[in-house]
C-alpha cells in the first residue's frame, strides 16, 4: 500500500482551541531550530562554507606566499585573519538566498498569517547563519593553526577577532535581506551579490599590502570596511594596536544596520 | 455573531491591474462558501486581503469582527490560510514542519510534538512522518499543508484552490476532509475553479469575475436564476456537432450553452415540450444521439449565461463551441 492510499481516520481530526500567542524570543528560537534543520537535512550547503575557505587558504598560502612575504608560514600570518573576513563576508549572501526562497516557496505567506512576533522568520534566520559563520570559521582556524599560524594574542584574541567579524556579517546580512525581498529568484540575489562582494573582498588588503596599488584604488581599499575588518582582526589576532580599526568596523557596522534594517523591515511588512 | 466575513465595496488595485473591483461578500458563520471564478478573476487576492497578507486599497473588510486593516493581529489569531503553493518546508520532514507551526502558534514543545504526530496520523501520513517533505507526492503535500492550518482550531480556513493539480482520489479525500473540518464547527471560505468542486462541497458561493462578485447563492438558486432547464445530449457521431448545434440554434432561436465534452451540447430550454421539438428535429435530420438527459443546469451553465463565456476553458479550447 502506497502512503496515498492511507486512509484518513476522522476520529483523530481533534481541533484544540489556540494557545497563547507565542513569546517573541520563544518564536525566534523555534526559526533558529528549523535553520539547523535545513543545515541537518540538506549538509550539501555547507560544502560552500567549509570547502571553499579550506581551498582558498591552501591555495592563497601556498600560491603567493613565497612571492608576497617570501615564505608561506609568514604570509599566513596576515593572510588568516582576512581569508576569515572573507569567507565570512561571502557566507552572508546565504540569508538573503534563503529568505527568497521562502518567500518564492510561500512559506512566507504561511509566517506571516500566524499570529507571532512578525520580525521573527528573519532574526531566526539571523540566528541560523551564526552557526554557519562559527563551523566556517572554526574550519579556516583549525586549518590555519595546522599551516603555522600563530596568533600572539593566543584564544581570546581570537575570540575577539571571531566576534568582531560576527558583527560586521549580521550587519552586512541586512543587505542581502533587502535583496532576497526584491529579486525574483534566489539565485539572482547570489549573482546581484557578486558584483558586490567581489571588489569589497578582493580590491582590500587582505591579500596584497595596498601600498603596491594604484592610487585610486589605494583610495577605495581605505575606505572599504572590509580592510578595516581586516586590519581590526589581525591587530587583535596578533596583540597588536588595533583599536582604531574595532571601532571603524563597529561605526560601520552600525551605519549600515541603522539604514538597512528599518529598510528590510518595512519591505518585509510590505505586501508581496 | 453571525457573519464570519463582510467585504463592502473591496478594492484592491495593483500597478497595472484592479483585482478586487468593490467586492461584495457577506458570509455566514459555521458554513462552508466557495468563491467560484476563472484564473484571474480575483479570488486569490480576495483571500489574502482576507489573511491579512494585501492590505485593501478602498473599502471595507471585516473579518469575525475586525477589521483586517486596522486589527491584523487579531484576525490573524482567528483564522488560518492554506495557500495554492504547499507553504511548508519542503527539506524538513512532515513531522518536524508540523512541530514548526505549532511551536510558532505557541505550544510547548513537548505539546508541539504531540500534536504533530496526532495529525499526521490523522491525515494518513503517519508513515510519512520522518520523510522530506519534498518527497511527498502531491496529494500528501495538500494534506501536510491543510494539516498545517488545523494545529489548532481555526475559526475561520481559507482555503486557496485545494484541490488544483490533484488526481481525483487525493481531490476526493480533500474534499472529505473540507467537509470534516466544517463539520467541527469551522467556517471554511474555499476557491476553486471547478464547479463541480463548490457544488460539492460549498453550501453557498458567490461567482467571481474580473474582481467582482457577479452572482451569490446556493447551488439551486444560482441554476435557477438563469431560468429553466438544461437539456443536454451526446451525440453519437461527433463530426455532426456542427450541424447539431445549428439545427438547435434555428429550433431555440439561441440558447447553446458551451459545452467542454466535443460530442455533447447543451441547451437551454423553457419547457418539456420545446426540448421535445428539439429531439425531433434532430431525429427528422438523422442525427443519431447516444444519451439524452433533461435537468437543471450545471454551474458552467450559468457561469456562461452570467458572463457570456466557459468558466475554464479545456486543454481542447478549439473544439468547444463559443
């Protein structure tokens, strides 16, 4: 007997009256537990947030260590912490990709006609890209550890480094929020965030010292916060004197959550 | 209270298009109505200005006494919205999506997964339970979504085409399970395209067109308002069906109803006796019927007589005569 053959036995169509309305936090908890279910049920997504960082720290080091910083157990010593910022950074992409998806599958339609906290689905969402960023960099530390890096500042320099990254991706994910609202398929808002995600990582100072560059763009990698991210990191990695850069990064960070976020969340509450 | 949906003069307009040109809606409480209508004509925007989804660009929508632009929060606590697409996720399993919602709606965990369980064996996916939802064939993944919308008592299931895309057993059990849900004392506002459908099922409808509600009854008082009955009949060759249809055109004056069956036409007929006239004109030109039956009229009947065209045109649009 095949499933659609079961019969439906109506005596166990109880209807239960409604509880409660759900607390907000207990709502955002229950999202977070669905995105590591979708992370459990489909592993395959996390080939881009483990393989990719693996491949591109062995690639980076080995590749242009000699010619860069004349070894690879030197180059990797500035090269980690911002192949960190750039795994990080490219991962963000996942929460808009995601959230258009769900948009496009209707399961939106379903969150948004339940009686919860309506900014729940989104922070949930949030909540479930914090586990892919730590597995990822987890990953790229481990590995890192094992090529020769040593961080003077030892584990709570790391931590700290970790943290300030975490920050500038959740501010970032708003970004990609607005996008999974207003492009029509998931995969667009991965190409739209190419055009994007490529100059900020590349044109900065995570893999080559700026000082080499053109002019104009010696000026654009100054500005970029991404070279401040990376700049922060590796002072804080490394004990040395970053604070200028944390708090770059964290003004940044506040900016554009403080303009993205009212934005996502009015386009959220928009009708689709 | 006795009415569960009231729209008075509903608009809802998007950039190019008037969905809902002033609908008109009163529906009663505890009763199954469907809202009947072609591709387009407005009844899914009309559920979702309902669910609270669209807001109303004019107008007035009041659903079990709030008004959905004004109170979202509380008609979204009433009521629940199964959507033409599956609105589950489709990588978790059945149980897991089921334990998701009612989590979101407020329930312990523990009576999260409870009633997960307790569904799915109510809507025969028990097996089902631990796999991908993305596995489900269709018919599973309609029950899995209407299970979704009765973890808990809804006063009021919009149900958006339940039964589009289904073979006719998984349709036939939807339809059971529509008429156990209002049986427990849900209302439920249901749209279909098929006429069949909310005959079956919807004690009253209103026929939507073009963002308006053209006609509202019942069943029996739709067919009668358009007035005497239907005689309808198979031919036995259907290259005849031309000649057919002319010969009852000059009998009747007018009066052929579309018909999506190639070998079959309908008419209209104001007596027993013209549908006798019409019999036999069509014997004295030798065209062979294989059945002939004479009664009221069937939905696409009057949606035609209301709007002058077929309620959903057939894959074989080409062979219907318009």
């Amino acid at each position: 007997m095949s499933l659609d053959e079961l019969p439906m036995r109506s005596e166990a169509l109880r209807l239960p009256e409604r509880p409660r309305s759900a607390a907000a936090f207990s709502t955002v908890i229950t999202l977070a537990w669905r995105a590591m279910l979708k992370i459990k049920h489909v592993p395959f997504q996390l080939f881009d947030v483990t393989v990719t960082p693996i491949m591109f720290t062995l690639l980076f080091t080995y590749m242009f260590g000699g010619a860069l910083a004349g070894s690879p157990e030197v180059y990797i010593q500035s090269l980690l912490p911002g192949i960190l910022v750039q795994t990080i950074v490219f991962i963000t992409v996942y929460t808009g990709v995601g959230l258009n998806t769900d948009i496009q599958k209707g399961l939106f339609d379903r969150f948004r006609s339940l009686p919860m906290w309506q900014p729940s689905p989104v922070l949930g969402a949030l909540a479930g890209d914090l586990f892919r960023y730590s597995v990822a960099s987890l990953l790229i530390i481990g590995l890192g550890l094992v090529l020769g890096f040593r961080p003077a500042a030892g584990a709570l320099g790391v931590l700290l480094a970790f943290a300030l990254v975490l920050v500038f991706a959740f501010a970032l994910s708003w970004i990609w929020i607005i996008f999974g609202m207003l492009v029509k398929t998931p995969e667009s808002v991965m190409t739209t965030s190419f055009f994007f995600l490529m100059p900020l990582t590349f044109a900065s100072n995570i893999f080559v010292d700026p000082k080499t560059m053109p002019h104009w763009l010696q000026v654009f990698v100054s500005v970029n916060p991404v070279s401040h991210l990376t700049s922060a990191s590796r002072g804080l990695m490394h004990g040395t004197d970053s604070a200028a850069d944390v708090v770059w990064t964290l003004v940044a960070s506040a900016i554009i959550v403080g303009i993205c976020a009212p934005i996502a969340m009015r386009m959220y509450h928009q009708e689709r | 209270m006795n009415t569960a949906i009231e729209t008075v003069r509903l608009v809802k307009t998007f950039a190019d298009k008037r969905a809902l040109d002033e609908l008109d809606l009163t529906i009663r409480n505890g009763s199954v109505y469907g809202l009947l209508g072609p591709n387009g004509a407005g009844k899914t925007t009309a559920i979702r200005v309902l669910t609270t989804l669209l807001k109303p660009s004019g107008g007035k929508a009041v659903v079990l006494g709030h008004d959905v632009a004004r109170e979202p929060t509380a008609v979204r606590r009433k009521v629940s919205l199964t959507g033409q697409y599956a609105s589950v996720d489709e990588d978790l399993t059945g149980h897991e999506n089921l334990v998701l919602v009612s989590r979101l709606l407020g329930m312990s965990w523990g009576a999260s997964r409870s009633r997960a369980s307790e569904l799915l064996g109510a809507f025969g996916l028990s097996e089902a339970a631990s796999k991908q939802v993305r596995t489900f064939s269709g018919g599973m993944r309609r029950r899995i979504d209407i299970a979704a919308s009765l973890v808990t008592r809804p006063e009021i299931l919009f149900l958006d085409e339940p039964t589009t895309g289904l073979d006719p057993r998984s349709r036939n059990q939807v339809w059971d399970l529509v008429r156990q849900i209002a049986a427990e004392g849900t209302t439920v506002l249901l749209t279909t395209q098929y006429l069949e459908e909310a005959d079956r099922l919807a004690e009253r409808m209103a026929v939507i067109d073009n963002g308006r509600a053209i006609a509202e009854g019942t069943s029996h008082e739709l067919k009668s308002s358009i007035g005497g009955n239907a005689l309808r009949f198979q031919l036995a060759d259907p290259a005849q069906r031309t000649r057919a249809q002319e010969l009852v055109s000059r009998v009747l004056g007018d009066g052929v109803l579309p018909n999506t069956d190639p070998t079959a036409i309908s008419v209209k007929v104001s007596s027993a006796l013209v549908a006798t006239e019409v019999l036999s004109a069509l014997r004295d030109a030798s065209i062979l019927l294989s059945d002939f039956s004479l009664g009221a009229p069937s939905l696409d009947d009057v949606f035609f007589t209301l709007t002058g065209r077929p309620a959903a045109q057939p894959a074989n649009s080409d062979e219907v005569g318009s």
